[in-house]
C-alpha cells in the first residue's frame, strides 16, 4: 500500500517544486562557463590557453589529452588509447583536434563538448594572432633573423646572465665589405638575395647557444657564449663558408667582423661600441678578416 501510495503522480500544485533546483542548476553552470572562458582569456600565449582548455576537460569530461593537428602542433595530458577526432572551425580555416578518452562519451557529454569547443576557439585565435604578431616584430621579414628589437632585448638578458656568473658573452659585429657597390651596380634584388643568403651562412655558422640578428642594411651581430679568444674558430668558419659559397663567391662578395667580450663591459652599449671598434679595425686592415677588441684597445 505504501508503495502504490509513493508510486502516485505528485499532485497538480507540487508539478513545479522542482523548478527552484533547475533554474539553480542552470545559474550554476552558466557560472562554471563563465569562469572558464575568462580563464582562457586572460592569457595570449596559445599554449597556455590551450593547457587551459584541457585541464578544463579532463575536470569535466572523460578526457586524458589532447592533440591539435594545427601549426603549433600542440598536446596536453596523455595522448594515448581510446580516441575521438573532430574538426574545429572556430581560428578561420578548419583544424583536427583529438581528443583521448578515458571512457566512450555519452550524447550529453558530446554537447557538453561542442560548448566548451566554441568557448575554446576564440581566445585560442587571439592568442594566435597574438603570437603571429610578437613574431613578426621580432624579426627581420627579409632574413629571418632576429631584428634590432629583440636584439636589444636578447643583450640585456644575455649581459644580465654573464653578471650572476654564468660565464662570458662575446658580441660579434658583422658586415659586408662594400656591399654598397654591389647594389648600385647589380641592383637591389641580387642585393636582398645576398644578405638572405649571408644570414642562412650564419645560422650554419653559429652554435645551438648562439644567436643571430640583423639590426639593418647590411649589419648583422651575433651574440656567442664564451669570451672573445674562443671567437677566433667561429670567425674563422663564417670567413671561410663565405669564400666556398657559390654566389657569395661569384659576385666577390666578403665581410669582415669585431669581436667583443663582456668580462670588461657590463653595458650593452659599451660591449656595442668595443666591437665596433674592432670591426672598423678588421676594415682598416685590408677587410675580409676579424680583430678582437684586445688586439684594438688603446
């Protein structure tokens, strides 16, 4: 009886106690999606705002990882086993995203997904964009080279480095002998073509810890770790790959190098000025070589 009795329709003015609980249930999720899509915005580094998104998974849905087949080529958590693949339309042009289940999603957790999908899209795109930027005005458009810009930034942190003991750094300015002439003669087209092909010699050159930048014209600096004696082989291959390059040869085309060393400099425009000595030195010898500010201090 008791049973028959609780099995009963609840009665016609008890049809919408339950309203209060829903509408609360709704608030509650609303804010939950809230706070996660202010979360992805606050940050414009794409990896950050994808980590974001798949820690908000894994709390939320049967999710271990995921892979974004996108230029960045980006993972999170443990991309492995069971899978789903679906495409994302949201950055302006379609993308793969994988996802890496630890259990088959039902048909409201598929809906759940769609929704963090499209709250996931557009903070990722700005901070794309972002990036995509920043890059940009980093580096040299023609060369691919960091620019004056990051430069200035790049010997700052590496003198900042070199000041808690950390070792030397050397600056090594470069340029290309009579570089003017040829442009004059040969036009500017041969002439972008010969320092694209300078700074893709230098990559070759330089080390993993090194790094290379064109500050203008035909001007170009590489900041080394180690002192100025230890320069002497680095000079040395970029002189020599400049006169077995084919172009670099054909047209006579030859730069000559200042090498200066942080263990007497602790500002970059000091450091700056002591390499460029050297290299108006270099210059002053017959060009097509490298000096040391040792060998040029008064």
């Amino acid at each position: 009886m008791d049973y028959a009795i609780a099995s009963q329709p609840y009665p016609e003015q008890n049809w919408n106690k339950s309203a209060p609980y829903e509408n609360g249930h709704a608030d509650s999720q609303q804010s939950t999606l809230v706070k996660i899509l202010q979360q992805m915005h606050s940050s414009l580094d794409p990896r950050t705002v994808f980590a974001s998104y798949g820690k908000t998974l894994g709390q939320l849905l049967p999710i271990q990882g995921i892979q974004l087949n996108h230029q960045l080529k980006l993972n999170w958590g443990r991309c492995h086993g069971l899978n789903q693949q679906r495409v994302i339309s949201g950055f302006g042009e379609p993308y793969s995203i994988k996802y890496f289940l630890n259990a088959p999603l039902t048909p409201n957790q598929l809906l759940q997904l769609n929704e963090l999908e499209t709250l996931f899209c557009q903070p990722f795109f700005n901070a794309v964009k972002f990036d995509q930027m920043s890059t940009q005005a980093m580096f040299d458009a023609l060369t691919g080279l960091g620019n004056r810009y990051y430069y200035r930034k790049s010997i700052k942190n590496a003198l900042a480095r070199s000041s808690r003991k950390q070792g030397d750094i050397s600056l090594l300015v470069l340029d290309l002998d009579n570089f003017k002439g040829l442009n004059d003669q040969h036009g500017h087209k041969l002439g972008d073509t010969i320092l694209s092909e300078f700074a893709e010699l230098i990559n070759e050159a330089i080390r993993n810890t090194d790094q290379a930048f064109r500050i203008g014209g035909d001007e170009f600096i590489i900041i080394a770790q180690g002192n100025e004696l230890e320069m002497t082989p680095l000079c040395q291959r970029i002189i020599k790959a400049m006169a077995e390059h084919p172009l670099m040869s054909a047209f006579k085309v030859q730069c000559s190098l200042g090498v200066a060393d942080s263990a007497m400099t602790t500002t970059q425009d000091k450091l700056y000025e002591r390499a460029d000595t050297a290299l108006y030195a270099a210059k002053a010898s017959g060009r097509n070589c490298f000096k040391l500010s040792s060998e040029t201090a008064a």
